[in-house]
C-alpha cells in the first residue's frame, strides 16, 4: 500500500510538467536586490524574440529601485513608478529620452521591449526555482531576466 501510494506521488509530479517547480511571486526587496538580465524572451508561439537581443550591445536589463523600474542599455533610458499587485507589474508615470537611434536595430529593441513590459492588463512576475524572474505579458510573450550584482556604490 506505502509503495503504490509513493508511486502514484511519483506519477503525479512527473506528469505535471512545467507547473512542478516551485515558482513564487517576487517581494519589492527580491526585485531591488539586484539588476535583472535578459536571458530569454519568446512570444505566444514560443518563438524567439529576436528584436530584444542586439549583436554587440550589453543584454536589456531591469532596474528596480523603491518606486521605481529603469529599463537599462536601449538605444533610450525608460524609467516609471512601480508597484506589485499581487504578481502584476504596475507602471505608471513613464518617461522615455529621445535620443535618435543611429542603428535600426536598436530603435526596434527599444520599441519591443516597450511592448514586453507595457500593457493591460499588467504583465506578470514569478521567480522560478532556479532564481530568475520571469515576465508574461498580455500578448502571450514571456521573458526570462537573470539576476546579476547591482553596481558598486
């Protein structure tokens, strides 16, 4: 009886897939404690968005200070007033430079990744069990940040 219940415990983390890891909802100081990478972005068929990822530039990276989320190394510095909602990613009172974007490329991974984290409803936040901040938006895209070290004071 003992075996076949372990058994069937077995069977049932097994087959539940992608939903058998331990993903949480991020807490501000998680967010804040350090600069977020990206490392993966596809869209709603699985695809890789390619836009975001610019041969020869530093990877699109977030920022979250308190209050604040800072979209760092586009052609453009963004920056809004965040705030959690449960696993919702709230922007608000955005504001965008407008450098002219010498290289097409950039001005394109400017403008997606734009799309990846505006629009409503909110997009989504988790940290999966390998520590990385996942965010899912509207449209079925999904990002992959991975955490690095903040700059030295």
């Amino acid at each position: 009886m003992k075996r076949t219940y372990m058994l069937a415990l077995a069977l049932l983390t097994i087959g539940s897939g992608s939903s058998a890891y331990a993903a949480s909802t991020p807490t501000t100081d998680q967010l804040e404690a350090h600069l977020w990478q990206l490392a993966r972005a596809t869209d709603a068929q699985g695809k890789r968005i390619d836009a975001l990822f610019v041969r020869g530039r530093e990877p699109y990276t977030l920022r979250f200070q308190p209050g604040y989320m800072s979209e760092l190394n586009l052609c453009n510095y963004a920056s809004s007033q965040y705030q959690l909602q449960g696993d919702r990613l709230i922007l608000e009172n955005g504001v965008v430079t407008t450098a002219g974007c010498i290289r097409a490329e950039v001005t394109e991974q400017q403008r997606r990744a734009s799309t990846l984290v505006n629009g409503r409803p909110a997009p989504t936040l988790a940290l999966d069990d390998n520590g990385s901040l996942v965010l899912r938006n509207v449209h079925g895209d999904m990002a992959i940040f991975k955490p690095a070290p903040l700059p030295a004071k």
